[in-house]
C-alpha cells in the first residue's frame, strides 16, 4: 500500500450531529480511506486516505452522495503566450493534474482560463504556479486574491438571511391573521372560507420555497439510512401543513394549523442564521492570524529592487524590509539591526533587538532599521502558515468527551420518531375527554402533540457543544501563544496535576557560562592549556555546557586543534584524541566509569556542586587535570511562572541530569517541590511513567504535564499524558509534543492550563443544556404543556445558546 494521504475538505449543508455521522459513514465507506473526522463547527472534514485506491474527485462525489456539499472557489485568471488550441488543451490537462482542481476550461479566443477548485486542498498562488510549469503566464482577475472558503460560506449565511426574510415576508401576516381570526379580534368575516385559501396561499411558499431544503436534506439522510434534524422538521411541519389541507378543501370538518408550520419553520431557519453568523465568529482567530500576513515583498533580483505578491518569494531571495513595515516570509538576517514586535505570534509585548543571523519570522514586524534578510521558508513552510494548520488540525479533531454524544446523536433522532409516535398514540387511544364545547377532537389534539415532540428535540445543540468550545479555545490559544495540536489536549491539559519541567532551557537560559578553572598550581596543564584542550574536544558538541566551554575558549583567543576519535556517552560527556593525548571531558561519573585517578579534585567539585555550578572534569590519559566549572543562569520568570502553577493548584517537579547538589541549589531558587535530578536522557519517559502510576497513597493517578525543548526530552513529551514544549527549542520537540508554546516564556504553561480548564467548563456547560434541554422539554411536549410553534422557537434558540456561551471564551481574561 503506498503512504497514507491526508486532505481537509469544507464540507456545506451539515446542521446537526447526525449530519457529521452521516458524511463520516459515507466517506468510511469508501476503498481505501483510513479515517473520516467531520467537525460540525468548523464545517470541514479531515480524511486519510491511500492515494493509489482512490482520489479527491472520488472523496467530493461520496459527500454530495450523501447529501451535502464541497465549498469551492473560482479563479479566474488571464493567460499570457497561449498560441492554439494544443496550447488550451495541454494547460487544462495540467491543471487538471494538481491535486485540488475541480474543474478548468480555457477559453482560447478571450485568452482566460476559469478554474474551480478547493480552498483548503490547493491555493490561487500554487494554481498560478502550475500555469507558469506548463509555460504560460498568468494574470490574476479581480485584484487581491480572496479567501474561496469564506466567501462559499457568507453565501451560505447570505442565502439563510434571505429566506429568513421571505420567510418573515409571509408568516407575519398569517400568523397575526390566524391568532387574531381564533381569538375572536377580527369578527364574523374573517371565518370565511376565503380565509382558509388566504392562509394556504400564504403557507404554501414558506413550506416548500423556504423550507425546501429541509425536505432535500431528509429525503438523503433517509437514503443514506440515517435521520437528522431535516427529518424532524420536514416531518413536524408537513403533518401541521397536510393536515389543514382537506379542511381547507372542505373535505373534514376542524381546525387549520397553516400558522403552526409556517412559524416551526420561519423559527428554525431564523435560529439556523444566527447559528451560522455566530459560528462564524469561532473562527475569527484563524482570520486574525492569516491577516498578519504581509500582501508584498521587497526582494533584490538581478541587481533590481522589485515588489512581488509575498506568494512569489522564492526561497533564497534577498529581501528588503524598511523601518514599520512587515517581514514578509521567514529568513535569516544578511546585513542590518533592528528591533522586531513579535507579539502577535508569541504573545511577548517587548521588541526582541535582532542583527545579522539572527532569525525572522514572517508577519511580525520590523520596528526601527532597515533590514536585508535571505528567505528561508516561503508560502506553507512559514511559522505563520504551520501556526495556521496547526490550529486548524487542532479545530478539526475530536476530542473524548465528544464521542459519547456522536453515540447518543446516531440513535436521538430514531429515538425522537418513536417517541412522537407514542405520544399520538397515547394522546388519542388514552388522552383524557374534551370538553363538549373543545374546538378540536382527540385526533387533532394527538398529532399536535406528536408535532411539538418532533420539532421541540435538538441534536443541533449536542453536536455543536464540543467543538464551538474547541475551536474558541484552541484560536484563544493561538492569541496567547500556546498551540494545542489536538483537542484531546486542550481536553486533557485542563485535568493537569503535576508539572514536571526541564531544567536546562526551560527553567534556565540553556546557554550556560564558565565560572570557575581549577587546575594544580603548577605543571603543563595550568592557566589556559586545559581549557585549550577541552575546548578542542566539546568543539563538535551540540550540548548547552559543551558550548560553554568552547565558547570561552574562543572569547580567549585560544588556538584550538583537530581532534580524532570523538566519541559521545550520553549522560557522562565526551572524548576524543587531541595532540596524541587522550582527552576526556564529563561528569564524576564517567570519571569512576573509567577509572580515573582523580587526584584530590573531588573536593573542588563538591564546592562548585553546593553553588549550583556543573563540575565538568579534565581527564588527560587517564588522569584528572583539573575541573571546568559552568553555571546556567535562570530564565526571566521562571520563579514568576512556578509560583503561578502553584496558585492554581499544582505541584511542580523539576528534572535534569545535573547532579543533585546542583539540581536542588536551582530547585531553591525557584521553589519547585520535587527534583529529580542525575536522570540520564533515557530515563526521563520512566521518571514521568512512575509520576502517573498509582500507589498505597493516592487512589487515582496523576496527570502529568511534562515541558522541554531538547531532542532528549522527546520521549519523556510522548511518556507524559500532555507534552508542552517550549517553542525556541528544536523542531523534534515540537514535533512530539501535543502542545507547543510559541515565545520561551514558561509562564505560558499556566496559560495553557487555565484556558484548557475554561474551555473544558465551556463544554461542561454546554453539554448540560443540550441535554437538560432535550431530557426536560420532550416529555414536557410528549405530556402536552408545549404548543408546536413554542417549541419551534425554543429548539431554534438552543443550538444559539451554545454556539453563544462557547463565543464568551474570546472574552475570557486568561493572565
């Protein structure tokens, strides 16, 4: 089988749970596909597939199969050096070849070329790219290019609005008319049988023009052999509507209830357009975030300043940016100082000072000199872009508590049908007699009921509870700074209660100084030789206190050699020959591994150890030289961020592989509870393994969050139940960790974890609505205390109230 396939699709037309079971169903039933996670508030479905069985075209057919649609959008571009009709032939062909493309026509006498395609499969600039492959030059229509999927979802809510309003149009009118004709406020003329063609004229567009597609959508649900909330409302209305009719035609005697199904239906759809325009607000951190981007770049090509669309920067252009514009992309700095405002991605209010080779990160902004800087990465390979697809995977995915209410959502609707059915039946076969003068007899009396049943029950609220909150909360994070790469994480983040953090580079800077050289007073290896020759072997080393060592070494000037043999043990230190001696530099350990002589210099590091320095020993041929001491300093707001975590509760456990003495020197300066320290890199996923297990004192185990930024904390990330890691440090890290923090600043970890516990009260809050509200309201219409029309309104307002509660997490204070 050829390597699994990932793609999103925007999926239009879903309203209620059964619908995201519905599209996952169908998309699981097709060859080849791995798993189908639809997402009702972000309207989008993430499929993995196997390429080689299947493809986009098949995955678009299978969700219109089913009944929904795929939001595309349309390029419309005019195309430079098209000479025939071969020329029309081959660019479409190569169109059609990008994976995303939908649809292309060229038309050779206008010179343009029409193409449909998905927004979130393949872009304008990477269409544009593929004309200029087939060697054709393309010329964008329309100015800016805009965002497809946005703009196919504000026709959605454009189309709501406007039969929200046709809606309104009609039922206002009959639903005065009807309550003034029964309550007796119009007099003897408006009982006419004109009256009841008045209110069938007026009833009619709203049921089948305005509430059409609730009888498409229920006629493929019920082809796909589900139910949805479609099925409820085409059947809750039709029966109000149906059975006015003979009455109307003069063929029963009773009451019309053209009004009751007029109004469940001008209610429902004004509940579905302010869900739809409220929905759309939960994604507005997204929108944020993509409007950082710069629209141009200055880049030097050829000798030549020239000003190019940011989408046509190429990797290893020189790029110019002034004092109060954007950087455009991300790259290394070539020539000039600046300060950069980087606050909009990692939440850090101070201008972080930059000049040559430092970093830059695209969308952040230039504040003082004019900086030239070469492009490094370019259009989805920016940290904006992975930012971006980060928290849309992060929206996209489910999280635990939500697949509990898919379960309860695949059988309510089938459920709700019965339960209608059994309040008709029990209305009609056992109501209680109606009074003599009742203007409606017990059939009448029975199927309202059954109608307030079908259209009271909401699995719209249910299916929305979890993931408006977790789109919210996970775009609230972006905001912040912390990336969650999964609403698993952002579930399980809020249930933290032991954080175990790194030392070097989490709770330190990671860029640690030498402090101290002690060697004998006399001999060949005093003053600046023994530094020589350890900076010699650390020269290749990628460790914190390798690097201080060196670093030192090069700040005195000193000639360092070639070395051969190098040679790493991980957790002790390094060696290597250097000048025909055999030069080893580690910790005591590594000394008595080997057996050295230490030649009294225990002592020195015992001294060193008890002012929190690293004792790094000098071991020449065998024989201890001397000792390097290097300290690391502490990171600004360590202790502010440790004595946070406290305050909400938690304990806090610091690990490393320093030496004790050392480790607890730090943990004092800092307040953590628990060190564990002397941990070699392997064993750090055990530390966290025996953190989680249970024992004689505690009846559950603990949740442990476990934050780092090194590769050897990688496996003690994945070990831990959420892995933060730090977001200056490498990319493995981030890579293993479900959640990452942008700026290195730890006090984001409380951050983390007050807004996961917000957002998790959100969905608690929502989820007892939902359910409070279906398990209270459908035997109070099943029992008779709920007109159809009241009803209506309440069910319209429920998915509202959700989507709206999930909304004041943007509001939320998160310090």
């Amino acid at each position: 089988m050829s390597e699994i396939k990932q793609l999103t699709l925007p999926v239009t037309g879903m309203t209620c749970a059964n619908c995201v079971a519905s599209v996952e169903r169908n998309l699981k039933k097709l060859g080849g596909v791995q798993t189908a996670v639809v997402n009702l508030s972000s309207e989008r479905a993430t499929v993995d597939f196997d390429p080689a069985a299947i493809g986009l075209p098949d995955l678009v057919a299978r969700v219109q199969r089913a009944g929904y649609g795929i939001a595309s959008g349309e390029a419309d571009l005019i195309i430079k050096r098209l000479s025939d009709d071969n020329d029309a032939r081959r660019l479409e062909k190569a169109l059609h070849n990008l994976e995303g493309v939908l649809e292309a026509q060229v038309a050779l006498a206008t010179e343009r070329v029409r193409v449909r395609y998905v927004p979130t499969v393949v872009s304008q600039a990477e269409i544009r790219t593929a004309v200029s492959r087939a060697g054709f030059e393309a010329v964008e229509l329309g100015g800016e290019v805009e965002d497809a999927e946005a703009r196919a979802r504000q026709q959605e809510i454009e189309n709501q609005r406007r039969l929200l309003l046709i809606g309104l149009f009609f039922t206002i009118p009959l639903f005065f008319f009807s309550m003034g004709r029964d309550l007796g406020l119009l007099g003897m003329w408006a009982h006419g049988n004109w009256a009841l063609w008045l209110m069938l004229a007026l009833a009619t567009p709203v049921q089948f023009y305005v509430g059409w597609q609730y009888y498409i959508g229920a006629f493929k649900a019920l082809r796909n052999g589900s139910a949805n909330m479609d099925v409820l409302i085409a059947m809750g209305s039709s029966v109000a509507y149906l059975y006015s009719l003979p009455i109307t035609f003069g063929w029963l005697a009773g009451h019309v209830y053209f009004e009751t199904a007029a109004v469940i239906i001008t209610l429902i759809r004004l509940g579905k357009f302010l869900e739809a325009r409220a929905k759309g607000r939960t994604s507005e951190a997204i929108k944020k975030l993509m409007g950082l981007r710069a629209k141009t770049a200055r880049v030097v090509r050829e000798g030549a300043e020239l000003e190019v669309p940011v989408d046509e920067v190429r990797v290893g252009d020189l790029v110019l940016v002034r004092p109060g514009e954007k950087i455009p992309v991300d790259g290394v700095i070539v020539d000039g100082r600046s300060a950069v405002d980087e606050s909009m991605l990692t939440g850090e209010s101070l201008p972080v000072e930059k000049g040559p080779g430092d970093p830059l990160i695209g969308a952040t902004l230039n504040k003082l000199g004019l900086l030239r800087f070469e492009a490094t990465k370019v259009g989805k390979e920016t940290a904006l872009a992975q930012i971006v697809r980060l928290v849309e995977e992060a929206q996209g995915s489910k999280a635990p508590i939500q697949k509990l209410v898919d379960q309860i959502s695949a059988v309510f609707v089938p459920v709700v049908i019965v339960v209608a059915l059994l309040t008709f039946s029990g209305w009609w076969f056992f109501g209680p007699p109606l009074p003599v003068e009742a203007e409606i007899n017990t059939f009448t009396r029975a199927l309202i009921n059954m109608v307030a049943v079908l259209v009271i029950a909401c699995p719209c609220a249910m299916g929305l509870a979890t993931p408006t909150a977790v789109m919210v909360g996970t775009g609230k994070g972006a905001e912040l700074g912390v990336l969650f790469r999964s609403s698993e994480a952002l579930e399980r983040a809020g249930r933290i209660d032991v954080v175990v953090l790194d030392k070097t580079g989490t709770i330190t800077r990671g860029q640690p100084a030498v402090t101290d050289i002690r060697t004998a007073d006399s001999g060949p290896w005093a003053g600046d030789e023994l530094l020589r020759l350890a900076a010699s072997v650390e020269r290749g080393s990628e460790h914190p206190l390798g690097e201080a060592i060196w670093a030192e070494a090069t700040t005195r000037n000193l000639a360092l050699v070639d070395l051969t043999g190098f040679q790493a043990e991980a957790g002790y230190g390094v060696s290597a020959d250097v000048d025909g001696q055999r030069v080893a530099v580690g910790n005591l350990r590594m000394m008595e591994k080997h057996g050295f002589a230490l030649n009294g210099f225990e002592q020195d590091v015992a001294r060193l150890q008890s002012e929190a320095k690293t004792a790094m020993l000098v071991a020449v041929d065998g024989q201890v030289r001397g000792v390097i001491a290097v300290a690391d300093t502490l990171k600004d707001g360590s202790r502010e961020a440790i004595d946070a975590l406290h305050g909400i509760g938690l304990k806090v456990a610091m690990i490393t592989g320093d030496n004790r003495k050392t480790a607890e020197a730090i943990a004092r300066q800092v307040g953590v509870d628990t060190v564990l320290a002397e941990v070699l890199p392997e064993g750090k996923a055990d530390e966290i393994k025996k953190l989680q297990s249970l024992d004689g004192r505690r009846s559950t185990a603990h949740v442990v969050a476990m934050v780092g930024d090194g590769v050897n904390d990688a496996p003690a990330l994945a070990q831990a139940d959420v892995g933060i890691a730090i977001g200056t440090g490498t990319d493995v890290a981030m890579a293993t960790a479900p959640v990452t923090l942008i700026s290195g600043d730890l006090r984001g970890v409380t951050r983390t974890i007050l807004l996961s516990r917000k957002t998790l009260r959100t969905i608690h809050q929502n989820l007892f609505w939902a359910f409070f509200y279906n398990v209270i309201l459908i035997p109070a219409a099943a029992l008779g205390f709920l007109n159809p029309m009241l009803a209506a309104g309440a069910m319209a307002f429920s998915s509202v109230f959700v989507v709206s509660n999930s909304l004041r997490l943007r509001r939320t204070k998160i310090s």
